[in-house]
C-alpha cells in the first residue's frame, strides 16, 4: 500500500550531464552523493549556494 507523503522530482540536462533531485517532506538535511553537503562541498559557503533557492 502506498503512503500519501509528497515526493517532488526534477531532472537537469546539459550535454551530456544529467542532474536529479528529489525532495522529500523531512528535517531539511541535504545530500549529494550520499553524503552530508559540508562533507560534499568542502565549504559552508557553497552548501549555502546550493540550498539557497529550497529557502
């Protein structure tokens, strides 16, 4: 049986680079890759770029 929890997905393409997100009702923790955004960007002030638009 499937639960009503709203899932958003979105796909980016560029040449040959693709892009996906999805977003999903939760605390507000970013991944990329699997891991945590800080550990994935290397500076707080990219993670900041990155999630500026979810604010």
């Amino acid at each position: 049986m499937a639960d009503n929890t709203a899932v958003y997905t979105g796909t980016g393409r560029r040449k040959e680079a693709v892009a996906r997100v999805r977003l999903v009702p939760g605390t507000g923790k970013v991944t990329v890759n699997g891991r945590e955004a800080v550990q994935y960007f290397g500076r707080q002030q990219l993670v900041d770029n990155a999630t500026a638009p979810l604010r």
